[in-house]
C-alpha cells in the first residue's frame, strides 16, 4: 500500500513508530504537512498538492491532526475522503471530538458516565453554575485547550467565581466540571483500536500535581481495566465515530467517567508502558480494514 501519515513533524515519536511500522510491512509512506497542502475542489478531479507536487494513488491515510491546526487539518482530510481515500478516522469524527463540549454533550446523550458538567455565557450565571455542579471544589477547563494546559482546580467557591470569572472577561470558552477526589490525581489512557482496547495505562500526576497528562510530569504504568471500563472506551470511540481513539478515564465511586476522547492518541507513552508494538497494531488493523472492504 502507499500509505500517507498526515503530520507536521516526521521526528516526532508516534509519526517516526507509524513510518517504520509500515516500512517493515513492506508498504510505501509518506509523511504530508498539513499546512503545507492545497486544494483544487471541484466535481470533476478534486486534487491536493504539497510543495508543487500532487498527491495522488494513496491507499491510506493516517492522521496525525494536532489540535492547533484542526480546521485546517480536517479540511485537507476532507479532501481525501472526496478523493475515495481511506482514511483511518474521518474528518468529521475528529471535528466532533475537539469539540470538547459537543463530545461530552453526546456521550452524555447516550448515557455514558462523565462528571457533571456546567456550561455558562455570562459571569452573573457563575454562582447558579457552581450550585448545578455540586460546588466547590471544581476544575474549570478551557475548551480549546490540550495537554493540560487551561485546565485549573479551583478549591474554594470564591476562587472558582475569580478564575470563571477571569477567563469570562477573556472571552474564553470555558467549562466547568466536578472534581473527583477519590481519582487522587490519576487516570486510565485506553487505547481504543476498532472495537476493542488493545492498550491501557494509568497515568499518576506528580506530586502536589492534580493533572495527570505526561506533559505535565506525570507518569505512567501498566494498568489491569475491568470490564465495565473496557466496554465504556469502546462506546465512547464509536459514539465519536473514531477507529482509534485515547480514551481517559477517572475511576470513581460511581464507576469509570469519561474526560476526553482523543483523536490522535500519542504512541509513545503506552508503547513504553505496555511494551506493545501498539503502531504496528495500527498498519495491520488498516491491512485489514482494506481487505475487508475490497
């Protein structure tokens, strides 16, 4: 297959793993900015070129559509689904999934468990908006950031109504939602692979250090999941329309709740803390997908 990993960095870990993943299948690959792409939409030869070339005859495509660069990340896919490329998740799955209100707005539609959630326009709406999400303590969220970053606990009601209020007056979009204690600053990473979890890890955050992500300092283990968490992973991935997906997780007393569904997973952190050749999991699932479908 010539297969196209869409990214902006072919150094980075997950991109350099899905290159000799399918290298070592004996597959042609290419790594394709983004950014640097450009289109000629029409109904008759839709086209995509980067840097004066065209890109065409791909079997497959993987994308790698880092949140800084979703509209325009997701437009080229787009252009590759007119093109009847494969590609491993759909534009609009990924749209749907950055939407970090959205998502939880349809998982919760579906009945999946998350902790409660508030969503509020006006700062004369906070103090309602913090009696509906059970009160202080609170971790309010910024809806278009990653990695942890945006993401503050407030544990005091009047410090919750400061930094609401802050990010309010910098027309930030901002969420707010419950704070599970008994997580202890940890969460379950389960790396979704069509319908079933092939890979999970339990992130701890550092010490005095409520986010778990490993950009945070963080760190990451081998982790057992039960069954319940299993088929949860799962639905959320298929509730998003994704074929691979990060799904976290918060053990709590009321059973696992969902804090994201990532698109675009990182490979290094649960290939280090399985052992398992999780980017080589995804050439041979995309092998399949295409024999599958003729």
């Amino acid at each position: 297959m010539k297969i196209g990993i869409l990214s902006r960095n072919a150094n980075l870990y997950s991109t350099k793993r899905l290159i000799e993943a399918s290298q070592q299948r004996g597959h042609e690959v290419k790594v394709i900015d983004a950014l640097r792409c450009y289109m000629n939409i029409n109904s008759k030869l839709p086209q995509i070129h980067c840097k004066g070339e065209e890109l065409n005859d791909f079997d497959a495509i993987i994308p790698r559509v880092g949140a800084s660069i979703t509209v325009y990340g997701t437009a080229v896919l787009r252009q590759f689904e007119t093109m009847n490329v494969y590609t491993l998740n759909e534009s609009i799955a990924i749209s749907r999934s950055r939407d970090k209100l959205r998502s939880m707005q349809l998982l919760s539609h579906r009945g999946l468990g998350m902790p409660i959630t508030g969503y509020a326009n006006k700062p004369d709406d906070v103090k309602d908006l913090l009696e509906m999400v059970g009160g202080a303590p609170v971790v309010i969220k910024l809806l278009e950031g990653t990695q942890g970053i945006g993401v503050v606990l407030a544990e005091t009601r009047k410090a919750a109504e400061s930094v609401i209020e802050a990010f309010m007056g910098l027309k930030a979009n901002i969420m707010v939602q419950e704070y599970i204690k008994e997580s202890e600053g940890a969460d379950i990473r389960c790396f979704v692979l069509g319908d079933t979890v092939i890979a999970a890890m339990k992130r701890q955050g550092a010490e005095g250090e409520f986010r778990s992500n490993l950009h945070r300092g963080g760190s990451a283990s081998l982790v057992d999941i039960t069954e319940e968490e299993h088929q949860t992973a799962v639905s959320a991935a298929k509730i998003m329309g994704l074929k691979v997906a990060g799904v976290d997780l918060l053990r709590s007393a009321r059973g696992p709740l969902i804090m994201e569904v990532n698109s675009s997973p990182g490979l290094e952190g649960i290939e280090k803390a399985t052992g398992k050749d999780i980017a080589g999991m995804i050439i041979d699932f995309i092998e399949q997908e295409k024999h599958d479908k003729g």
